[in-house]
C-alpha cells in the first residue's frame, strides 16, 4: 500500500484557481460597494492555498490561518466570496479526515468570527446570521455525509478481503488434505507392492514383475496429484481436474487387494460430493491394504434421489498386517470431516458378530434435488 504524502499539491493548486478566478469576478461585481483587489488582497488569498497544502501535517494551525485571512480579507474591505473558499475547503477535510471534534471546534469559530464581522459592520439581519449558520451546517453536514459514505465503502473493501483471504485459507487446508490422501494411499500401496514383489521375486518373477509395474503406475500417479495440488498453492496457476468416481476402476486395479466394484443406480453428482466419496473409498482401501492384506474388499455406491451411500467392507486380514503401526491415525476422522463437511456422516468400525472378522466404511453424503 502506498504510503500518503504530508502535501496536497494539486488540490491546493485547484484551491488557488478557484480564489483568484472568483476574487476577480467579485471584485468586478461588488466594484462599488467594495475595494478593488491589491497586492495585500492576493497575499491574504495566497494563505488559503498554501494552508491546504500543509493541511496533513499541521491541520489545526493551517484551518486556524486560514479563517483568520478570511477575516482579515473581509476587514480590509475587499469582496465577499472567495475568501470563504479555503476555511470551508479545511473545514471538510477534517472531517473526511476523521478529525471531527477540531472540524467542529473550527466550525463553531467560523460562525462566530462571521456573526462578529456582520455585527462590526453594522449587519445585524437576523435572515443574515440564519443563512450563514446554515450554510456552515449545510458543509459540515455534507463532510459528515462523504466521511459516512467512505468509511462504509473502507469497510466493504476491507470485509471484502478478509473473505477473499479466508476462502484462500479453506482452499489451502483442502488441498493439504487432498495431498495428504493421495500420499498416504500411494505410499502403503507401493509399499505393499514393494513388500509382495521382493516375497516373490525368485519363486515368481513374473507376479513380481506386476507389482513392481503397479508401484511404477502408483509413483507416477502420486506425482501428478501432487503436482496438480501444489499448482493450486501458486497464485493464478489453473487446477488440474481431480480424481472422480470415473477413476474407480482405476483405483481398484492399483490396490493390490481383490476388490468387487458395485454400483447401484446412477445421477449425476456435484464435484464435491464425486471427490469426497473417492477419498472415502481411496482411504478405505489404503486402511485395508494396511491392516487387513489379503482380505477381499467390497465397494458399493447407491445412488439415492437425496444421498449417495458410499460403503466399503472387507473381510479381515488373511496374513500378518506388515504396516499396522505405520499409519498417522487421521484416516479414519479425516473422512468424517470430509462427510460432515458436506452435511453427511460417516460410520467406522468392525463388522458386527457373528462371524464378523472385517471391517466396514458407511458414508452418506446429501445430495441436491435433481432438476430435469
């Protein structure tokens, strides 16, 4: 943000015209009843100008010279009018300035320099001591009024900002979380294939071969995720598409675990709720393939006229879970908050007995009315 200068140059030059071109129009009018403009009567009209320029730094002290050249403009005899520009120049930028009690102050000796000046010169009018309270009122009324207006727009800009910062602030969070599902999904799967492929690589190459072509694939598919999401993290770089249900297959395949893909019914889904419910699964069979290897896994999506039912079983581990210990303890409620983050739920925990030696994942996530 750029930082103000003490000086308002142009606005005093502005300041300046004004005086002059009205001095000389004044003067020419009132040319019978006032005294023509002199070198002393430019001097006082010079005052005006020069205190707006130093209005910033000195306010008080330049609104201060500034009414006193006034009075003394209109002591000295010369035209009425373009003395009163500066005072009432000063006067409204203290105000928008946010200086409101010295403009006040200011404003109140003003009114009474000028009701002085009238009764000195024997004006007395009670219309004419009305009109100028008015007229001064009408200005700081004014001031009063922009100060309102600019203070409301500062504070929708500023409102404003923060929004756009906190929705940056969410944006950054979900992409942590997204880089943190697609690395954690990744690495236990090339880890399982790393593990499988050095068990069989001398009694069975070529099962061996495969697994490594899996962590191959695995490898390649974690860098691009984690390419597309630190991309985002780049002011103005576009995101990539994400993964989507149509990448279920794919996902399955990279597993490692025998998995029976079931779909019931079918809609179109909102984008949130499509990455949400392949997290869910993707961390599902991440937590399979580390605490239950070997087990048979079942995916079943079930899409409902107001929810998607995302549920993933497996049937417990056939051998010893080599990577039980391994995990950061965040699967399990990361999902949760990704299901209530849109509404949903999500319910964990072992397969209910008899015979219940696995685990199951049930997520249900609201979806909008469809339009037809």
């Amino acid at each position: 943000m750029r930082r103000k200068s003490g000086f308002d140059p142009y606005l005093a030059l502005i300041v300046t015209a004004a005086q002059f071109v009205v001095a000389n129009g004044a003067s020419w009018g009132q040319r019978l009843e006032r005294e023509p403009l002199d070198p002393y009567a430019y001097g006082l009209l010079l005052v005006g100008p020069l205190a707006v320029l130093l209005s910033r730094r000195f306010p008080l002290v330049t609104t201060a010279a500034a009414l006193a050249a006034c009075d003394l403009f209109l002591i000295a005899g010369y035209a009425y009018g373009p003395s009163f520009i500066s005072p009432g120049v000063l006067l409204f930028l203290l105000i928008v300035r946010g200086r409101r009690l010295m403009a006040w102050s200011m404003a109140g000796m003003t009114l009474v320099s000028f009701l002085c000046y009238g009764w000195w010169v024997g004006n007395r009018d009670l219309f004419h001591n009305v009109w100028i309270l008015t007229s001064i009122m009408l200005l700081m009324v004014l001031a009063e009024l922009v100060r309102t207006i600019r203070e409301r727009r500062a504070d929708r800009e500023r409102t404003a900002e923060e929004e756009a910062r906190r929705q940056a602030s969410e944006e950054r969070l979900t992409m942590a979380q997204e880089l943190h599902d697609v690395l954690a999904h990744n690495i236990s799967l090339i880890h399982v294939q790393a593990s499988t492929a050095l068990h069989l690589i001398d009694a069975n190459p070529e099962q061996a071969r495969t697994a490594l072509a899996t962590i191959k694939t695995a490898s390649k598919e974690v860098l691009g995720e984690m390419r597309s999401v630190l991309n985002v993290l780049r002011e103005g770089a576009p995101r990539s598409p994400t993964a989507g249900l149509d990448r279920l297959d794919e996902l399955v395949e990279r597993s490692g675990l025998p998995v029976t893909l079931k779909h019931v019914g079918s809609r179109p889904l909102p984008s949130q709720v499509e990455r949400a419910a392949y997290r869910i699964v993707q961390e599902s069979l991440t937590n399979a393939a580390r605490h239950a290897p070997g087990s048979e896994v079942t995916v079943r999506l079930e899409y409902g006229a107001d929810e998607l039912a995302v549920r993933v079983t497996d049937t417990g581990a056939t051998t010893a879970p080599e990577m039980s210990e391994s995990g950061s303890g965040n699967g399990i409620p990361g999902m949760r908050e990704r299901a209530a983050a849109l509404g949903g739920t999500l319910v964990a925990g072992p397969l209910p007995a008899p015979g219940g030696t696995g685990f199951q994942v049930e997520a249900r996530l609201p979806l909008p009315e469809e339009t037809s």
